[in-house]
C-alpha cells in the first residue's frame, strides 16, 4: 500500500495572522509558518496503518514556497518515509484551481493508493481541495472522515455532516480527508528526528509536471480591507452587584 | 437577467435542509433564483411549493436511483444537467460538507472558477462578486471568477435576507450518475435534535464556557445561563481540551465560527485562536478572574470577578425582569 498524506503549511492560529492589503495574499512574514494540526491527524491515520502493515510506502506531498521544507521535515521525524515538495515561483498566489491542478499531477507522478488529507485548512478553510483533486483523477472521494478502515482494496468510516453522520466505503484508490475527530498525532521520538535528515525530499518544478494548461475559471481578489481593531468597553470589578449590573447592561441593549 | 442555480439539499426523508431560504436569497441578488434539487423518482414535485414560498422561480428537479446511494454525484450531474439547460450565470450551494463537495467536482467539470465560503454576494456591471471573512473576521476580502462560471459556496447563517415568494415552473428530467467515481453511501444516521437549544452556529445569542469553570460537573452553570437567555453553549478549546463538553461545542478557529448578538464568555482567557471564532459578535461580555486575561481587551463589557458568585446573580436578574 502507498499512502500519500497531503500537507499544508499554515501561519500558527496562536499568532496575529495577516493578509497583503494590496494583494489579499498571505503575508507570510506576519506569523509562524507551522504544519497544519489537522494535517498531523491525517498523517496519524497513515502512521497507525503502517504500524500494523510494515510494507505502506508513506509519502508527504506539498506544494508551497522554500520554507514548506520545515513542516515536511517534522512529518518525516514522525514517520513518513519520504516526501514531495512542488516548489515554483509561478505558483505564487495559486487559487483552488490552480492547486487542485498541481497536486492532481503531482499525484499522478508520483503514484498511490490511497490519499489522505486534513478535512479543511485552518488558513483557508476551504475544504474543497481533496474532492477537487479526485474529480481531476476521476476517483472517489470520502471527506470529512471521522473515523477511518483501511483494507487492501477498500476504504471505510463514518462520514459527519452538519445533520448527523453517514456510513460510506470506496474502493481503492480512493482520497479522503480526515476531521478533528480523528486521534492526535503521536510526539516524534529522538530516532525519528535523526532519521528525519536522512530521508528524501524531491524538488519538483511546474516543469517537472504535465499540469493542465489554466483553461478554467480562476479567482480574483478585488479588494481587502482590515477590520477596524475591537475597543474595550467598559470593565467592572465585582464588588457583590456585578451580576445585577450586567443584566442592566443587557437590558439597555434590549438583549435579554 | 441570468439564471441562478442554487443547489438545495433535501434530507434522506425528503425535507429541504436549512440553508435553502439563505440559498435562495441570495440567488435572487444576483438573478432568477432556480432550485436544484436531485432526488429519487416520483419525489421532487412536494417540494416545489416549499421552494417558491422561499423565492424559487423555476425548480429543477433531477432523478436518479443513486440518490442516497452515491455519495454526492446525483446532486453534481443535477446541476451538470441544469447548468446545460439554463445557461446559468452563476452557481451557489452551501458551504456544508455535502455542498463543498459538490461545487468542488463540479468547479473541475464545468471548468468554472470558485468563490469559497461567502457571507455575502452582489452584482457588480453583471460581475458576481463574494465577501470573504478571513481569518475570524480579521480581514474582508471580495473576489471575484473570471474565464468560467462562479460557483460560490455560502456560509450557514451569514445572509438574512429571504426572497419574494413565486410560483415557480418546475422541470423534471432524469439525470445518469456514473457511479464509477464515487463513494458509496451504506447507511444515514440523521441526528434527531432532542436539545430545544438553539445551532451554535445560527444563534443569536451564545453563552461558552472556559478552563475556568474548573470542571465537567461546573460547567453546568454555562448551561444554566444559556437555558436563561434562550442561547446557544459553546466552549473554548481548553475547555473541550479538558472534557468539560464535546468538540462539537468548541468555538474558535479549529472550531465553530459564530457572529451572534450578544456572546457571553465565562472563565475564557481569549486566547487569539478563540478570539479568531467570535471576535465579529456584536456585543461581548466577559468575566473572568483574572484582570489582565487578554478577552476584556475585545469585550464591550468586562467583569472583573468569579464566574460562581457573578452568574447566579445574573441569572436571577434576568427572571425577576421577566416576571
């Protein structure tokens, strides 16, 4: 079994995380880059296959700048046993079009069985990309997995929605993504974060690829604005009538 | 004015899902509002009364056995075989697990562009255009699709407004699923709502729970406030972290994003990943013990005080004023 795990490199939701106003894009020089935690999940499912079933090939595979190397290099400290990073100046500022498209060929040229993927980035929140990339290959899609049964020839779980949860299978090869519910990440141990140096992580260009040529729609960011920072109201300290002030408080703005 | 395909999901028993007036709506902002709907043989024309009392002025219903069976495909050929008849302008679903789904394979097959979880759209010289709130509402970004048709994804609870109501024509027409590329569906386990609390997600008010509340068993005075007030529970990730209450209540950036009236936050510290899920409230209150936790920073009325002596009391306000 080749399992190829999809990573994406997100600015850390525990710093202040910016746009370009001029651009809309990301500024990534604004926070910490770090890999995404629902990516770690999605990897967590691979490694604990791998646990049981010694011969899975696992791949990380990326698209993004230079500093993506940092998050492929904790999943290999993890367990992963190789990695691809498409790597290219024109990928700047790509859309979901776009990267659907790249990954979609990058897939191809590398080969799997199975893909897993977190269910929606904390960064984009999209959560289109995984059924995006299945449509290109023409295979099936399982998103937003919360639990997860790999067999030889097959996949399975319990799929939740916004109105309870549905049993669905696929035959392989098949893409899924994984939710929150799915377990932790394990912690690398010091023989994984050494062995991490060692194995390979391929640099591909656009060139290196057979990418679609952008016949498509593709998205255009008009303007961005900042929202004005919140101001403090005003704050109390309980002296025993705290509560009795609130409720005057909330009666004053007619919401209770 | 362009045809507006809207897809509205209907329940395994045949009920529209809730997002269809926003759907509808919308749809009428932009154009002729048309409802989608893909469902078994014999069953769509019940619901097309439903759908023009929300504004629909044309239903398209689409058959297949695979309903129910084929993991979101009938629901993209319906709109493949819409969007052939219709010439439509403009593509909106719910940005649901069910409707991203579709609009992403159906972005790749209609070679269109995406515009993902709007909370709003307009028409701008017969340019569609979405509002994006990014990162918790941090930022506001319009975009815009060119080269191919928009297929926009909208957020749950983010447009109010509701569509005149019509009297829609409606088109029955079989559709082909090829199952080849799709998952399959073996059993629907609709969750029955038994709370008669409000979604997190589309209340108006939301009362949430931190480390603070120190326990499982205390927790219980969030809820307390909540049956109070009539408003949804919600709770910070240490909160859910710690056991208090289930992930589904977590509000946050790895959790739910909630915009309600009035957000009450007891014993939360405001943590920027919290502050990321409900920093665009319109009223916030906090209490919390501690007088430099960074939530009174955003908070348009802090207490400074025990979430144990302050809440009671407030609850006890609230009905003696209902009294």
């Amino acid at each position: 079994m080749k399992i190829i795990v999809l990573v994406k490199q997100v600015p850390d939701t525990y710093d202040e995380r910016k746009l370009d106003p001029a651009t809309g894009i990301l500024d990534r020089e604004a926070s910490e880059a770090i890999i995404d935690e629902i990516v770690e999940r999605a990897l967590e499912v691979a490694l604990s296959y791998k646990d049981s079933h010694q011969d899975t090939e696992l791949v990380l595979l990326s698209m993004g700048p230079e500093p993506v190397t940092t998050s492929l290099r904790k999943g290999l400290s993890l367990g992963a046993d190789s990695a691809v990073h498409v790597r290219d100046d024109d990928l700047s500022g790509a859309d979901l079009t776009r990267t659907a498209a790249v990954l979609a060929a990058a897939l191809t040229a590398t080969g799997f069985d199975l893909v897993i993927a977190g269910n929606e980035s904390t960064d984009g929140r999209g959560g289109v990309i995984p059924a995006m990339v299945a449509e290109r290959l023409h295979l099936p899609h399982l998103t937003s997995i919360d639990s997860v049964e790999i067999t030889d020839a097959a996949i399975s779980g319990e799929r939740e929605t916004e109105n309870g949860t549905l049993t669905v299978h696929a035959a392989l090869p098949a893409i899924i993504s994984i939710t929150e519910r799915a377990p932790e990440v394990r912690f690398p141990n010091f023989k994984g974060i050494m062995g991490a140096k060692k194995k390979p992580i391929t640099v591909l260009s656009l060139s290196d690829l057979s990418v679609a040529p952008e016949a498509s729609g593709h998205s255009i960011i008009l303007s961005t604005t900042v929202r004005p920072a919140r101001a403090a109201g005003k704050k109390i300290i309980d002296d025993g009538n705290a509560g009795v002030e609130l409720a005057e408080f909330l009666a004053a703005g007619h919401l209770i | 004015m362009s045809n507006i395909l809207t897809l509205i999901e209907v329940s395994s028993t045949g009920e529209l899902r809730n997002t269809a007036p926003a759907l509808l709506a919308a749809a009428a902002k932009l154009g002729t509002p048309v409802a989608v709907v893909a469902v078994k043989p014999g069953t769509g024309a019940a619901l097309a009364s439903q759908l023009g009392e929300l504004g629909a002025s044309q239903v398209y219903v689409a058959e297949s056995d695979q309903v129910g069976a084929s993991l979101v495909s009938p629901e993209i050929e319906a709109l493949v075989s819409a969007h052939a008849a219709l010439s439509p302008g403009a593509v909106l679903v719910a940005h649901s697990v069910t409707g991203r789904d579709v609009a992403a394979r159906l972005a790749v097959r209609l070679a269109g562009g995406l515009l993902i979880d709007a909370v709003d759209v307009r028409l701008d010289a017969d340019q569609v255009i979405a509002t994006h709130s990014i990162f918790g509402g941090a930022y506001t970004v319009e975009a815009a699709v060119q080269g191919g048709i928009p297929i926009v994804t909208v957020r749950s609870g983010a447009i109010q407004e509701r569509a005149k109501s019509a009297t829609p024509t409606v088109t029955v027409v079989p559709v082909d699923v090829d199952s080849g590329a799709s998952a399959v569906i073996d059993a629907v386990h609709d969750v029955v709502v038994s709370s008669t609390r409000p979604e997190l997600r589309d209340a108006k008010t939301v009362v949430s729970g931190g480390r603070g509340l120190g326990s499982k068993e205390k927790f219980e005075l969030v809820t307390q406030l909540a049956d109070a007030l009539g408003a949804a529970v919600g709770a910070s990730r240490a909160a859910v972290d710690a056991g208090y209450v289930s992930q589904t209540l977590q509000v946050g950036q790895t959790g739910t994003t909630v915009a309600p009236a009035l957000y009450i936050a007891l014993g939360i510290s405001g943590a920027i990943q919290h502050r990321a899920g409900m920093q665009t409230a319109k009223t916030i209150v906090a209490i919390n013990t501690d007088a430099d936790a960074p939530i009174f920073d955003i908070a348009d009325f802090g207490i400074v005080g025990d979430v144990f002596t302050v809440v009671p009391q407030l609850i006890e306000a609230i009905n003696a004023r209902r009294h």
